[in-house]
C-alpha cells in the first residue's frame, strides 16, 4: 500500500453491519461498507476506471492499493483477507489451514492446499518450493520490494542469502510439496503472510524472467492461480482479466461471480470519471478520489446506494523535524498541534465525508486503534480542539521557554508541501499555524513527487516541516504503522520516513520490543503504548484519519475489499 | 535544393543533440526527483535503492551517463528503460504515436476546413454581419482553454454522460484497425475541440493576411486588366496570403504530434502527450527525455517541410 499522502490513500474499514446487505449505513446514509449478499449473478463484465497505473504488475514488486486489488483475483498468498474484513482475521488461501506456531513462536509452518494448478501456458501444481522461490526472489536485486526487508528480513538465513553468500535461504524450509517452514530469528511473521510476495512464482518458468537485463519481467508474462489471469497488460492504458480455466473453485472461497474484469486507466479527470461510472452500466471506480463536490451530491442523492465510504484508509499528519531547532523541543511540538486548525484541514479535502480530525497516529480499523485511546485519543489538551485552541498553544510556548507566549520571528522554519488541490491548502493552514506561533515560515511548494523524494525524505535537505504525509498500514499489525514512522534504526540518507528523525525516550527499544512479541494481547498492547508515546511527545502532527469513498453503476452489486483502503474487490462483485 | 535539404537534415542532428544534452542537464543533472527513490516506493531500505540505481546506471558519473544515451540512442535507437511501465520507452513512444498522430491529422484537417473559408469570407466581405459574428466567435474560440472546452463538450454532448448525448466520449478510443467506425466516433469531439482555438487563431491571421494582400499594387493591376475576382482571389490573393499560415502551420503540427498532452488527457487518448504528462507526475526521466526529444524532432523536422513548401508556393524563393 504504497504511498505518502496525496495519492489516495485509502485502507480497510469495517461496518458494525452484518446483515447482508449491500452495506451499513454510516452518517448522512452512506454506505460504508459493500458486503456480499445472498443470490449474486454469475456472470458479466465489469469495467472498472482509473485514473493511473498500477506500480508493478509483478506480485513481487507490487505496493500499492490498486494493484493489490487487480491482483487480489489473480493471485492466491498464503493467507487472505475476506472483503468484509479490516484485515484482523486472515483465513487460509494458498494455506491448507492455520498455521503452526512452535512455542518459542520462532518456527511458522505452514501446509499449501494439494492440487492448486497454474494458468496456462505453465499448467502444473503449485509447491511449496514456489512460494520459497518467490520469497527469495523478492531479496535480489531484480525483483525491487519495498517492504521485504521489513517483514521477511527475521527469516533466518536471509542476511547469508543477501549477501550472496548462500544460494537460498536456509531459514525456509520446503520438507514436501505441501508444507513450507519458516525459521525466525524472532518476532512475528504470521501478518505478513498476506503480503502478496506470498503468492507461488515457480522457479522453472520464472528464472529466465527473473535474469532478464536489468529488473525482473515476470509480471509480464506472470502466472495466475486465482480465479482470473491477465490477458493483457498495456501499461498505463488497459489491464484485462478473464477466467483461469485451471482454477478449481472447489479449493478457493472467492465465489468469482464475474466473467471479466476490464482495468481502464487514464482517467485523469475524477469528475468525468465519477459521472461516467454513476450514469452508466456495469463501471466502478479504481484508483481515484471521488471530487468533493461529487461525493456530497452523491451521498445526499438518489444514487447514495452506488457510493461506498471505508473508513480506515490511512493517515494524514505533518512530518516534524526534530533535529531542527526549535522543533526539539516537546512543548513547541505540542504548541504546533494544538494551534493547527484540523478541521480545517479536513473541510479542504472534503469534510466528514472523506474523513475526521485525528489525535493520534494510529487510524481507525488498525488493531490497536481502541487500546490507543480510540476516536477520544488520550486526552491531551493539545489534541482537544479540532479547531485548533491558540491559549494552549500559548502555554505550551511558554513552557517551551517563550516567555510571551510567541516564538522569535527571526526563526525561520521550512515547509515543503505540495502545489496543487487539497494538499497545497493544507500546507497553507500549517504555515498560518507556524505564524500564529510566531515563528516564520518559509513555505515551499512542489510537485508531489519532489517533495517526497528530494525533500521530506533526505535529512540533509534540512525541511522542519512536511504537511502531506500520510501512512497506510500494509496489514493489520500496528507495527506496519509505528516501526517504519518512528524506529530510530530505520533513518537512512535517503528515502527516510522517519520524519522525526527522533530518537530518545526509548522509542526505539520500545519498537524493538514491541516487534519481538508474538502475535496476541501482549503485541497489541505494546503497539498502543507506543502510539501514545509518539502521539504524546508530538513526533509528527496527526491531522485527518481517512475514509476512501468508491462509486459503482447501478446494476453493480459492489462488494469492496475494507482491508485494502476500500477499493472494489472484483472476485466478489457481480452485476445485478 | 538537394543540397540545402541535406544540410538542413544534418543541422536537425546537431539540434537534437543540443536538446538532448539539455533536457539530460534539465533532467538528469539537476533532476527535480530522485527516481531510484521514486521506484523503490515506500520505505526502501538503502540497499534496494542503490541496486535500483545501479540497474538504471544512475550511479554513474553524469557525463558518463549522458555518453551511455547517446550511445544507445544513436547507436541502437534505443532511448533508455521506462521506469513507471518497466517497458523501453522506444516500445511506448511507438505505442502511442498513432493516437497522436490521428488526433493530430484529424484536428487539423478540421481546423484548415473551417479556418480558410471563414477567414476568407471575413476578408472578402470585411464589416459584414459575417465577419463580426465569426470574428467574435472566434476571439471566444481562441479564448477558450482546451481542457475546458473538452470538459464542456463531454457534459453536454457525450453519450455517457452528456446532457445531448450524440458522441463517444471521454476513453473510448481504439484505433482504426480494430473498429473504425467506434475510432471515428470517439474522435469527433477531440478533433474539434482541439481544432477550436486554432481554427479561431487561423481565420483572423489568414484575414488579416488577405487584406493585405488585397491591397498590393499587383493586386490592382490584375484587377485594372480585367481578370475576374474569383481568380485573383484564388490565384493571387490566396497564393500568397496562405505562405505565412503554412509557416504556422508547420510548427502547430510538430508541436502537436509531440503531444496535445491536454486534449489527450481530458479525453483520455493513449497518446504521447498522456504518456508524457503521466511521465512528468511520475519522475519518469527517460520517457520525458523521449518525448521531448520527439517533439523536437517533430518541430525541426516540420521546420524543413515548411521551408521546402514554401518554395512551391513562392517562387521567387530559391535555397542554395
């Protein structure tokens, strides 16, 4: 689920609603959640629109929300998500049960189901020897991963591995066809058994891809297990998926109502997009974000039953530098926080619809959201007013050691933000906040792209502040969320995310400990703990926690996936 | 004139070189992205975004880098690896010409249509109802951005979602060899859109080039020795009121075939200028490289046309 802000982050949410129907109804009568019903037609094509492309067709280079969602039909990882599910309770996909933890929880074994076939040309049984190699394949240099490193790195054997040093990884094992073993050096793996580097690459048909010139182009020519197999791949115009006619639905639970599934990319206008889909038959919507003005005549329309809201899509919060003065000091940080108007924040990229105003990190749906203070937060004072409260600030300027109450206007602070559509008002309400603290701010506005990559990631371009950032949990572990922000060994020179750069109060040991703990109460908990830590100390600004809206025709019965930030799940859909 | 187009050809070499070492210093050298960075998604460990650096050479020295391109450009008519469609940008720039050149040909057949006889008409019947009415209309055409335009035409004239529907509207697009009749369709609104506001700009400079015109002493002089007004209009008047249109002419072309990035955006065409404004939100170096250096191939080669139509037209123009 790659992505810092701006593009549509979005990730899973849940409804209270289990009815069966076609989804809740939230405030306003939304929808927020498209749910299987009973009596869904077989059959059909659905087109769905969308405004880019995916990042990476490969599922093992593949990071982002819409690509997770065309591959959610043409892949099987170990463990899945159902569409009504926020993600917390994976159940077996490629995975013949649950799997087997040792006591020690440092040996995860797990059986594959018997008799899985892939697409054509390549036709044979899938082993677990496939899903070894496509983990391994994930750690060299032709086939890039962002997160790889983040959550399979505890494998044993993977730094020999890396290192070329080894030819495989010796911390997986592979005893028969049907079982795989993974040995850790500690911490957890089971979440990330959902990640797509999971799904079966077999070494036979891949290996010549894989040694292409340069990076892998397997995805090109990759293989299917789901019920769909691309058929074709244009990249940045059209991705087209059709029935697997070696998919056996007996050994699936995707029911995989449709026939095909056209991805139509290049819609560059959300409007005209949007209207397209509403007005028309047989459409939903991809990777776009459904205009304001859009969404709030949709939701207040006749055609509210074709408009879904997922809450849970990410987070939105303003990266704090501090290892810039004046930003080290705690009550300068909470100073920030409490002049920053949130609402305001939130009213510029849409309102409630699209959102709520934030008081810690972690976001709604991820587990260890409720443990962390919930919608209430924990209570600071400097969190209390959506609006933002300048007498709070005003004292937490003074214990900063602003005597008036007022930063020094000779203190410069630099702002990197976007220059274009909501995120560049954001970017102007924060440097209103910095003014109304009394410092001055120096605001720089840039293509997003630059921003992430030239400045609000490279600790020497020395930003003090970074207001469109955004983060996105790739499973349900809240330390999906919380290492990748706040672990001190995780600053790099470049392509940091660390954004504090922060690291006292024991943050990082507490993060260490935190990944060390298995899967249960106790891990929650930990992750809880350090969310009110860094949301207490103001590491970064927390600012809107996201909802992810997604329209549909009217003959679409949409069911969408609230564990990838809401987007359409196409192995569940079908047309009325 | 063989050795003049020669020359011309050889100066259309050194010029794309001199774009292509600046748009590499643009680009490259001072780059507003880090695309390594970009590639590697979120939260890369340091490793990951050296190796994809490595794979892109983008840890060699500059110059070293700019010779690789030149090399494989000019050597093998490569122009490097796209980083955001994993595919070689010579593949998507070849992918994607037709659909620009169609939206291309097909807009400027359109706008010569309406832009010559309206022009003239204007000229011929100078403050007439006409010419103030397509005067008028004209200076709304040329005021009228595309992007606007092309969204005003979707809402009311596209079959999905207009309020007239008559057209295919926006992502309709395929190309003519898989259904001519849906590409013709879908194009009909593109073409004029994008024809608007040259067709605008076209009939008050050919006006304005056929008063003058009008007004020389030859003109006159065929006039004084009886030669019917249909013919001097069209032999002389026309002839010669025309040579300055073609110049334009040339350029709007080349400028167009390298990319009519926003009506190719509003009505979602795979064309160039897509692939170049999906380039440009993604750090995509190599494909902008690409595309710009076929835009300016596109001009400079249309530059060469111009000036060897130009001696048809004008013969008192002779190149040595």
């Amino acid at each position: 689920m790659l992505v810092i802000a701006a593009l549509a982050i979005a990730a899973c949410g849940g409804s209270d609603d289990d009815s069966g129907s076609s989804g809740s109804s939230g405030a306003g009568g939304v929808s927020t959640g498209g749910k299987p019903v009973d009596g869904q037609k077989k059959g059909g094509h659905l087109t769905v629109l969308a405004a880019s492309d995916v990042d990476n067709i490969d599922p093992g280079q593949a990071y982002y929300t819409f690509t997770y969602e065309v591959l959610a039909g043409t892949i099987n990882t170990l463990y899945s998500v159902r569409p009504d599910d926020d993600g917390s309770n994976p159940v077996p996909d490629l995975a013949d049960g649950q799997p087997k933890i040792s006591d020690d929880g440092k040996t995860v074994t797990v059986k594959i189901k018997t008799g899985i076939r892939y697409s054509p040309p390549y036709n044979k049984v899938v082993t677990s020897k496939d899903v070894k190699y496509a983990i391994e394949r994930a750690f060299t240099p032709a086939v890039p991963n962002g997160y790889i490193n983040s959550y399979f790195a505890k494998i044993v054997g993977v730094q020999a591995f890396t290192d070329g040093k080894a030819k495989e990884i010796s911390g997986i094992d592979t005893p028969d066809d049907n079982t795989i073993v993974f040995h850790l050096t500690g911490g957890d793996i089971v979440g990330a058994l959902v990640m797509p580097v999971t799904s079966p690459v077999p070494e036979a048909y891949a290996r010549k891809y894989d040694e292409a010139k340069g990076q892998s182009t397997y995805g090109r020519h990759q293989l299917a297990t789901g019920p769909y197999m691309i058929k074709s791949y244009q990249p940045g115009k059209s991705i087209e998926v059709v029935r697997n006619p070696n998919w056996n639905a007996d050994k699936d639970y995707k029911p995989a109502y449709l026939d095909s599934v056209t991805f139509a990319e290049g819609y560059e206008d959300p409007g005209v997009a949007t209207r397209r889909i509403t007005d028309g038959k047989s459409q939903a919507s991809g990777d776009f974000t459904i205009p304001p003005d859009q969404l709030k005549s949709l939701a207040q329309g006749s055609k509210k039953d074709q408009l879904i809201v997922s809450p849970g899509a990410g987070n939105r919060y303003i990266g704090v530098n501090t290892t810039i003065k004046p930003w080290g000091n705690v009550n300068v940080r909470r100073a920030l926080a409490a002049v920053l108007n949130r609402q305001a924040m939130l009213q510029v990229r849409g309102g409630a619809l699209l959102g709520e105003v934030a008081n810690h990190i972690l976001y709604p749906t991820v587990v260890g959201f409720e443990e962390a203070g919930g919608l209430k937060g924990a209570g600071q004072d400097f969190y209390a007013a959506p609006q933002g409260d300048l007498a709070v600030a005003q004292k937490y300027m003074k214990l900063a050691g602003y005597p008036s109450g007022k930063g020094s206007s000779s203190t410069t602070v630099l702002i990197v933000g976007d220059n274009t559509g909501p995120a560049k008002l954001n970017a102007e309400i924060v440097e209103r906040a910095v003014s109304q603290l009394g410092f001055k701010p120096v605001l720089r506005e840039v293509s997003h792209s630059t921003m992430i990559s030239k400045y609000c990631t490279v600790p020497k371009a020395k930003v003090a502040l970074c207001p469109n950032l955004g983060w996105a949990k790739d499973f349900a572990d809240a330390g999906t969320i919380l290492d990748p922000l706040y672990n001190p060994k995780n600053i790099v020179p470049q392509g940091n995310v660390v954004t504090p750069q922060y690291r006292g109060s024991g943050i990082g040991a507490d993060i260490e400990k935190a990944q060390a703990l298995p899967a249960g109460k106790e891990r929650v908990e930990a992750w809880a703990a350090i969310d009110k830590k860094v949301s207490d100390l103001v590491l970064n600004v927390p600012y809107i926690w996201d909802k992810y809206p997604v329209v549909a025709s009217a003959n679409v019965q949409m069911v969408n996936q609230l564990w990838n930030q809401g987007s359409i799940d196409y192995t569940w859909s079908s047309l009325k | 004139m063989t050795a003049y187009i020669v020359r011309r050809l050889a100066w259309i070499v050194v010029l794309l070189a001199l774009v292509s070492a600046l748009t590499f210093v643009v680009f490259y050298v001072v780059p507003s992205t880090d695309p390594a960075q970009l590639r590697a998604g979120r939260n890369p460990s340091p490793d990951l975004v050296e190796s994809i650096r490595h794979t892109y050479g983008l840890d060699k020295s500059k110059p070293a880098q700019y010779a690789d391109f030149l090399e494989r450009a000019v050597l093998h008519g490569d122009l490097g690896y796209s980083y955001g469609h994993d595919e070689p940008v010579r593949q998507l720039i070849f992918d994607r010409l037709p659909a620009t050149i169609y939206l291309t040909l097909g807009a400027v057949i359109v706008w010569l249509a309406v832009a010559i006889p309206v022009g003239l008409i204007s000229a011929i019947r100078r403050h007439s109802i006409f010419d103030r009415l397509a005067m008028g209309i004209a200076l709304l055409a040329i005021s009228a951005p595309v992007y606007w335009l092309g969204l005003v035409c979707l809402y009311l004239f596209s079959k999905d979602i207009g309020q007239f529907p008559i057209f295919l509207g926006s992502g309709t697009y395929v190309p003519p060899t898989t259904d001519f009749g849906t590409f013709f369709g879908s194009m009909i609104m593109p073409w004029f859109v994008l024809a608007a506001s040259f067709a605008a700009f076209y009939a008050r400079l050919l006006r304005s080039n056929v008063l003058e015109v009008m007004s020389e002493d030859y003109i006159r002089t065929a006039r004084a020795k009886g030669v019917r007004e249909r013919i001097v209009i069209r032999r002389h008047v026309m002839r010669s009121a025309m040579t300055p249109l073609v110049t334009v002419l040339g350029l709007d072309i080349g400028v167009l075939l390298g990319g009519a990035i926003l009506a190719e955006t509003v009505f979602n065409i795979p064309g160039i200028g897509r692939l170049s404004y999906e380039a440009i939100q993604n750090g995509d170096l190599p494909v902008i490289q690409g595309t710009v250096l076929l835009g300016a191939f596109f001009i400079v080669f249309l530059n060469l046309v111009v000036d060897i139509v130009y001696a048809y037209l004008d013969p008192r123009i002779r190149y040595s």
